[in-house]
C-alpha cells in the first residue's frame, strides 16, 4: 500500500492523511472534473477515481457509481476493487478498449452495442402517472437550475432558457413509458469496445439514476448519420416515440451542452 501523495492528486489537502491501496502511474483526463489515475491495486491494472469536493453534489455522484460498480450484475462495467465511503474515492478494474469517439465505426457491433444498452435499461419500473409527472418536473427544475448557475450570457443564455420553457411546455403531453436504470452520461468516451468491436465496458456512471431510457439514447444517437439511425432502428425495432426522443435531444443538444460548454 502507498500513501498517495498531495504532489500527486490536487485536492488531497482537503483531505489530509488519506491512505489508498493504490500505486498511481499517470493521471487521466476527466470532463467531470473529478481526479483520475491509472495505476495498480494488489498489482492489478486499476483505475482510481476521486470526487472532487468542490463539485456540486459530489456526493450524489459518488453514491450513483458505487451503487452500479456494486450491484448490476448484467451490465458491462468495470469490477469494484476498492472504496471508502468516507472520502468519496474509488478503485476499479482497469478495462482495455477504445472509445466509441476512437474507434472506426465499421468496426463496431452494432447488435452487441444495442444489447448492452437494453442490459441497462431492462430493470424498469412501472411508476403512476402523478410519479411520472413529477420525474419530468424535476428534470426541468433541474435543467432550470443549472442554467441559473451556469456563466452563460446572452445570446447563449437567453436560447437556452427559451428551449428549457419550451421543454416545460411540452411535458405534459408526453407518453408515460415507465422509468428504469439509466447511465445518464452516455456519449462516446463511456463506451468502450475490444479488438473485435463488442462492448468491453461502459464507464463513468456518476450521473446514473432512475430516469427515461430516451435519455441516454438522445445522448448517444443526437446527430443525424446512417450510425445514428442504425442505433435507433436496431434498439426500438420501428417503435421509437418520436416526442420522448425529440424532448431529451433538446435537453442534450441545444442545452446541456451550452451549459457544459461555459464551464
């Protein structure tokens, strides 16, 4: 075991005396602004991730992942080695892969991507129509916050806060589906695939919850190429809601990312 040091890992002086069973080797870039390294634990290739406690809800996100790494036994993600609730960090197995954003997507299984994602969402939960109501608006109320709290300026902010009222509007009139699992980060760097193009992995669930399935398809397929539309017919075999789509791709495209952007 080492004492990983401050030297090392920035906000380790916030948390003064931490010991991990961790040998740190490089650290890793991370959009999130959490701290990750790659490195070993008991000599196996690992991956050591540490909330930053100058996030907003670092907590919550620590408590998303570990509950997945821990449980899920049928999704593709990366084994729990190690963790400490206390100091919010945890170690996983290391998994070789490239990215869905890396790798040549002709040389990408499209059945076993669609199978992963469904792996994800198959524990679903058949809520009331008042519960699902009010899932939906507190998905706004959310999106309303971080716009409040984001650096944006006009015109950014102003189009933004138009798609989030248009968003508002529309909620009610959209199908009650149910909500299940979700990764709820699910774009490209997530995804990870082996030599022959399976999905080796999915990575990076800090942001997964129950919610609508739409989510993190809206993520994954919001562009418009044969790619996209390939993911979408395979996984909804012609039976996509055209509205739920439509309403999490405004969320991502003309919103989320705008806020994500200024940060």
């Amino acid at each position: 075991m080492c004492i990983v040091g401050i030297k090392m890992i920035k906000h380790l002086d916030k948390l003064d005396g931490l010991n991990i069973p961790f040998d740190p080797l490089t650290n890793l870039p991370e959009g999130c602004l959490n701290f990750i390294y790659k490195g070993f634990h008991k000599e196996e290739p690992a991956i050591l991730k540490l909330y930053n406690p100058e996030i907003d809800l670092y907590e919550d996100r620590f408590r998303n992942e570990f509950n997945v790494l821990d449980g899920f036994l049928n999704i593709k993600k990366p084994r729990l080695l190690d963790y400490s609730k206390r100091n919010k960090w945890i170690i996983s197995s290391f998994v070789e892969g490239m990215s869905l954003k890396q790798k040549e997507e002709s040389k990408i299984d499209r059945g076993s991507l669609v199978d992963s994602l469904r792996k994800i969402h198959s524990c679903e939960i058949d809520m009331g129509e008042d519960l699902y109501r009010n899932y939906l608006a507190n998905f706004i109320f959310q999106l309303k916050g971080r716009l409040e709290t984001s650096e944006l300026e006009d015109p950014l902010y102003s189009s933004t806060k138009k798609a989030i009222e248009y968003l508002d509007s529309q909620r009610g009139s959209l199908e009650n589906i149910g909500l299940c699992r979700v990764n709820g980060d699910c774009n490209g760097s997530n995804i990870l695939f082996n030599e022959e193009g399976g999905v080796s992995a999915i990575v990076d669930w800090e942001f997964s919850h129950v919610g609508n399935k739409y989510l993190d398809l809206a993520q994954l397929t919001n562009r418009e190429d044969g790619f996209a539309k390939e993911i979408q017919n395979r996984y909804f075999q012609g039976n996509m809601n055209r509205n739920l789509y439509d309403f999490f791709l405004i969320c991502f495209h003309f919103i989320i990312h705008n806020i994500m952007r200024e940060q």
